[in-house]
C-alpha cells in the first residue's frame, strides 16, 4: 500500500462510545470480574457492540469508520499494551485479558496503575508507568483484529491509535527513570513498525491522536511532535497518516504537523478555531478534517454556522473532510430514549448518533450543495430560534438579582469578624472534629430509593426512612464525640445530580450514561436554561438532623464550580454568567438553612481544579469566575455563620491562590496521603483560614489508629496554630462500611482529644 493511493475521506468521527447503548459492556465486564460469566460470553458482548457500533456509522454515511476505539477498560491502557509497556509487577497473571484487568483495577497482590483525568473531560484514564526497565515491543493483536472484523464486516475501517507523544506526555515515570518523553525516538520506531503491519493488513488510514498539542503540558510538544511525524511521514510502507488533535487549538502545533508529510491533520473546530488553520499554508497540500460538530457537549449543531465555517476554510486547505470536535466518547449514545422532553427542549439536543448524523449532512452539502440538505438545515434553523427565545433561557429575575448582588460586591465581614462571631456562636474546642458530610450509604438507603422510583412506597414513606437514618448517623456522631456533626446525605443519590433535581434550569436524562472510567458510568444532568430555585432544597434535613442534637450541624451544599464540572453545561452563554446563576440558587439555600438556625454551611468544591483550561493563558480569567461565583454563592450569610469548603485533593498546584480566594471560614482537604505538604504550601501563599488537612484517608478500608492520626495532627501543629486546625477525614464517606466508619472515627476523636493535652 503506498501512501498516495488512499482516496481523502470525507466523513467520520474520531470515535465513538463503548459502553454499550444500554451499557451492556458494563453489565458484561462486571459479570465477568465477579465470576458469572466466563470470557467467552464477555468477547461476544465485546464483539456485538463493536459490530453494532460500525454498522450503524458506515449506514448514517460515514465514508471513513474509526475502529479500535472500542477499549475493555480505557485506550491508554490499551496503547500500553499495544507498545508493551505494562508494568513488571502485572506480568504474574498468566491470562492476558486478566493481566490487562489486573493491571486497571489490581488484584489481592498487585497494586493498579494510577488513573486521572484525561483532558477537561469527567473522563479517566489510567496512567501508564515507564520506568527504567520498560522495554518497548510491539503487540498490534488488538488493533490488528479489529481491523481484520472490520473489514469483514465491509466496513471502510480506519484504526485509531493514541500517538507516541501524547502517550509518553501522560505517562508516569516510576523507579527513578527520567522523564518519559525522553524515549520518544525508540518509540516513534516501534510506530513505524506497527504501521507497515497496519499497511500489509490492508489499512488505508490510520488515525494517530495527538491531543497533547492543544495543551501546555510540554512546551516542547510541536517541535517533538514535527520530528515524530516526519520521520513516520518518511516511511515507505504506511497507511496515509491522519494525526488528530482535539479538545482546543493546536496553537504552534497545526503549523509543526502541516510541515510533515502526514496527510490528513485533525482539528477541533469547536473549542479552538479557524485563524490557525487559514494561517497555516502548508496545509494546502493536506486534508484537512474539521472537527465542527461537538464531541464534547449535547448540543444541536447550529448548520448552517457550521457550513460557514467550512466554507472559510475551503480555499485554505488540499481536501476538507467534515468530522466531530473530539471522540464521542463523552456523549451518551442516542436522544432516542430520552421520551421524557418537550419537544423545543428535544430539539436542541443532539446526542452520539444525531451527531453522526450532522457530520454526515454537513459533508453532503459540501459535496452536492446546501440545497441537498436544506430540510436538515430548516430544523436546525428551527432549532436555534426556539433556543434563542424560549423563555426559560431567560429569566430576568434571577439575571437581575445577580447585577445587583455583584455591583454590591459579593463580600462578607473581615476574618477576625467573622471569627470573632462565629467563636462565640459555635464554643469549639481547640482542634474541633467533623466530618465531610456523606456517612455510608447502607442497603437500606438503596433499597429505599429503588422502591422510591418503582412506585413500592410513596414519599412520605420515602422522607420517613432517611429520618430514620439520619437518626441513627447522628446518634453515632454524637457517641463518637464528634464536635460538629453532618446529617450524613443518605438522601442523596449524588451530589450534582441532586441539586440538579430540584433546581429549574436543569433536566435530567433517561439514558444518557457517558463512560467516566472503566465499568463505571455517570449520567450527568443537562443545564439548558437559566438557573433558579423553585423551593429550598436541603433545609427539611439539615433542621430535622438539628432538632436531634445540641452539637451544631453543617448544612451541606454542592458548589457551582462543581455542579458545572459534572453536567453538560448550556453553550449559549459564558461558562461564567452559568456560574453565577447556580451560585445564587446556591446563596439562596444557605440563607434559609441560616435563616432556619444552621450555623455552619459547607460549600463543596472538590472540582474546582478539574474545570481548570488547558491552556495557561485561559486559566487566570477561569480561576477569576470561579472563585466569583463560590463567594457569590457564600456571602449572603451573617459573619456568626461560619462557611466551610471541601476540596478533593492535595496538589493544588495552580490553584492555591484560588483556595484561599475562595474566602471559606474553614477548608477541608484531602492529605491523609500526602503527609501535610499542603499545609506549607497554603503558609507559602499566607492561608490565614481554618484547614482542616484530612488525617483519615478514606479511599482505603484501613482504620487509622489513633496514635498514627495524632502523630499527624502533631505534625500539623507545627505547620498551622491550634486555632486554626480542624480534625477530619479527607472526604465524603458514603464509599465506606459503617463498621470502618465507626472504628476510624472513634480513633480520630481520640487523636484530636489526645493533640489537645498538648497545647
Ligand atoms: N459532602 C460530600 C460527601 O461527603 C463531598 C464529596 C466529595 O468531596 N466528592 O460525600
Ligand atoms: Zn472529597
């Protein structure tokens, strides 16, 4: 196969979910680890779903289909594999599919790889570890087999692979080896094997995803990523190379790729833009695939902006190829079982296969003019006009209530203020103890919200058994001698998807399920309109909880930041303004539960880093909104109610400023694992506030003992004065068992009464 054979494309995506529409993955993997099923039965779920997933791509018009972007866990993981680069410690499991599971989820022995997020996605993928002894070799079964069904299926396949240099950017170096780009070479040589086998299986693209070019992970990134493509350019006996970028602009990057003879470059048209692309003339010889339509978010491409779009683009570049701004990965699969919505609301959606759909339209109108779809682009005008004037995208009340609130200034009292009035409100020993707010969610728990939704008990029955349990939790807490307690969430299904609920502006999906890691699916709400709180959400349990006890109990409240973070998010205004509408729903609940005697509120951020941009230049204009909209959503309250925050990690990195900006009474944050390096990181910037520094890391089984979390809480005195010190686990506790609950948290007493006899 020689390079210049291969016709230029038209249509694709960059790929597509793998879950399964009625995430039948997830049932079968599931199955599979706890032993139901054997492998046999979990390929043939593998194998329909990959079947299904082409089918349907190549029948909406697709002339090229992405394969090998089905994934048994995650594709990091996969490209690990592919390049043996799984670590040592795996290589003891003697089945491959069980190695692969073993190496994503660890087993009695051996320890997983780590997983984070993958780009500003809620995506996550697991970090693959290069250490000294990591010996690349090619393993192309995977891909190779795919291909082969694909193709049998006569299907115009195209494998999609994670490219050299964003693989080794993401990956970890472990065992003291040096970074792990420095391997790019002899790895870009292993590349050039796999696609002379792509090549003598009959590929005649293959797509090579470079997302790293839209970030400022490495500032050496398009100058490493011009030398791999060139000397992969180079290579005789290939498929044509189409590199993909997306999730931003390339920047520098377009221009590097464009000087290397790959044939087809990739970019996100809707998250970055299209100066860059016109400004690069190296792209005249090459195809270009214009990611219009969004991968990243639910709505209706507007159609007729996007022919414009590439119309612009037209006299700019060798061929155009019409694609999606990213994978559809973190889409759900299909509007079609959401029967719930309204028809204007319908309208404005577009989900994984109704995008396939407008890829496949917007490339006819190129090929055969705009009148071949002008019913497509009827609808789609339809559409935008019905968002541009339904009323609920407008509420001039609430847009009213927040010019006014932040003309005024969204500030509360000084520290020493509110200190002052919140010491002689609270009484609170030196080194108070509390927790994050979720205690376990029990059976009884699910077994009542299962019977809530199967119509076996109604709501008043409903309310009667999170009493009980609230009862119970607080009973514990005050057995344990804890000093501020919590009611302990058991209503709660989520955090975000709870206020989501009751919040107008917000509608929540049927089936709309993306992947979020491995098995596991999240089902985030959709915020389409302007925000406003129709009636006070968590007052009824927080004043139940404190009628039961004289010790004060936290109001527990989800941030804005975060609620945005987990749901898909209204295009048709700055993230900011959104912001800002959540916050006042948000400042308005934590008036009432002040107004209804609760004296501490926490207002959880753990997401506050996870929205953080990619690129530098966008991050101090985010951190700026975000921290707006916590104080927008905290300040309405009296200086004697004392504010709490919650963040969910340790390395703030780019964001401590932010933390103490957020102006929280008391920060809780997790560093059980990190042994207090947070506390001098936030004496490094002058975080004069309460911290709380996690001293039981909840993500393990294990009881802390007591002398260990002293011992910590000692350290922690020497860092931060006792006035300033709380005592608490490092986050939420509804993953746990009540038994470890209990245990820990009576060592964690214990450690905080033990610190005190020391001051
Ligand atoms: N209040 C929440 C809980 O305790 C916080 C969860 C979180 O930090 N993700 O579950
Ligand atoms: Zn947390």
């Amino acid at each position: 196969m020689s390079t210049q054979t291969a016709q230029p494309f038209t249509a694709t995506v960059l790929g597509s979910p793998r879950i399964g529409p009625r995430r039948e993955l997830k049932r079968a993997t599931e199955s599979y680890w706890a032993g139901r099923i054997g492998q046999d039965e979990l390929k043939k779920v593998a194998a329909g779903l990959r079947r299904d997933t082409w089918a349907q791509l190549a029948a909406a018009g697709l002339d090229s289909v992405p394969v090998n972007t089905f994934s048994y866990y995650d594709q990091m993981l996969d490209t690990a594999v592919l390049l043996g680069a799984l670590p040592a410690r795996v290589g003891e499991v003697a089945d491959e599919l069980d190695r692969y599971f073993a190496a994503a989820r660890g087993n009695a022995e051996i320890a997983p790889l780590e997983m984070t997020k993958w780009f500003d996605t809620n995506y996550h993928y697991i970090v693959p570890e290069i250490g000294p002894d990591t010996k690349f070799a090619l393993n192309p079964a995977k891909v190779l087999a795919e291909l082969n069904e694909a193709q049998a299926q006569g299907i115009p396949a195209r494998p999609v692979i994670i490219g050299p240099l964003t693989f080794l950017l993401l990956s970890k170096a472990v065992d003291d080896a040096p970074a792990p780009v420095v391997r790019l070479d002899e790895l870009t040589d292993v590349y050039g094997e796999l696609l002379a086998k792509l090549a003598d299986a009959g590929a005649e693209w293959v797509q090579i995803d470079e997302p790293v070019l839209v970030t400022d992970i490495s500032a050496d990134a398009p100058a490493l990523a011009e030398q791999v493509y060139n000397r992969l350019g180079a290579l005789s006996h290939r498929p044509s190379i189409f590199v993909a970028t997306y999730f931003g602009d390339p920047g520098a990057g377009l221009a590097a790729l464009a000087r290397t003879p790959v044939e087809a470059i990739g970019v996100d048209l809707v998250y970055g833009s299209v100066a860059s692309v016109v400004a690069a003339p190296e792209l005249a010889s090459k195809t270009l695939v214009a990611g219009v339509v969004d991968g990243h978010n639910i709505w209706r491409s507007d159609l007729q902006s996007a022919l414009a779009k590439l119309a612009s683009l037209l006299g700019s570049v060798g061929s155009l190829a019409v694609g999606t701004s990213c994978s559809l990965l973190h889409v759900p699969y299909s509007l079609e079982p959401e029967t719930g919505l309204d028809d204007a609301l319908r309208s404005w959606l577009a989900f994984g296969a109704e995008k396939v759909t407008e890829v496949a339209a917007l490339a006819r109108a190129l090929k055969e003019g705009r009148e071949a779809i002008a019913d497509a682009i009827a609808a789609s005008n339809a559409a935008v006009a019905s968002r541009k004037s339904d009323p609920r995208l407008n509420n001039a009340d609430v847009r009213g209530r927040i010019a006014a609130i932040t003309t005024a200034g969204a500030n509360r009292g000084s520290a020493a203020a509110r200190r002052a009035a919140q010491d002689e409100r609270l009484h609170l020993p030196p080194l108070p103890t509390t927790t994050i707010g979720s205690f376990p969610q029990t059976v009884d728990i699910r077994k009542a919200r299962a019977s809530l939704v199967a119509g076996e008990i109604d709501e008043a029955e409903y309310t009667r058994r999170m009493k009980a349990e609230i009862a119970d939790v607080i009973k514990l807490q005050e057995n344990l001698g804890l000093d501020v307690l919590v009611h302990g969430e058991p209503e709660r299904n989520d955090m975000v998807q709870y206020f989501a609920e009751q919040l107008d502006g917000f509608f929540a999906t049927a089936n709309g399920w993306v992947q979020s890691y491995g098995s596991r699916c999240v089902r985030p709400p959709v915020l389409f309109g302007d925000v406003s709180r129709p009636h006070a959400m968590t007052v009824e349990w927080a004043t139940y909880a404190q009628s039961l006890t004289d010790k004060p109990v936290k109001g527990m409240l989800t941030g804005p930041v975060t609620i945005l973070a987990w749901s898909f998010v209204r295009d048709d205004q700055p993230m900011a303004d959104t912001a800002d509408q959540v916050a006042l729903a948000i400042r308005d609940e934590t008036v009432d539960l002040e107004a209804a005697g609760i004296a501490v509120i926490q207002v959880d951020e753990p997401a506050l880093r996870e929205l953080l941009p990619l690129r530098q230049v966008d991050q101090q204009s985010y951190l700026d909104w975000a921290v707006g909209a916590f104080r927008l959503s905290t300040s309405g309250v009296q200086d004697a109610t004392q504010i709490h925050t919650h963040l969910c990690y340790s390395e703030f990195g780019e964001v401590i400023g932010a933390i103490a900006d957020l102006d929280a009474d008391v920060t809780s944050i997790e560093a059980a694992r990190s042994h207090m390096e947070v506390l001098d990181d936030l004496n490094a910037i002058g975080f004069a506030g309460g911290v709380g520094p996690g001293v039981y890391d909840i993500h393990s089984p294990r009881v802390p003992s007591t002398g260990e979390m002293a011992a910590s809480l000692r350290e922690a005195l020497e860092a931060v004065p006792a006035q300033r010190l709380w005592v608490n686990p490092d986050c939420g506790l509804k993953t746990r068992k009540t038994d470890e609950v209990t245990a820990s948290l009576a060592n964690l007493v214990a450690a905080a009464k033990d610190a005190r006899t020391g001051l």
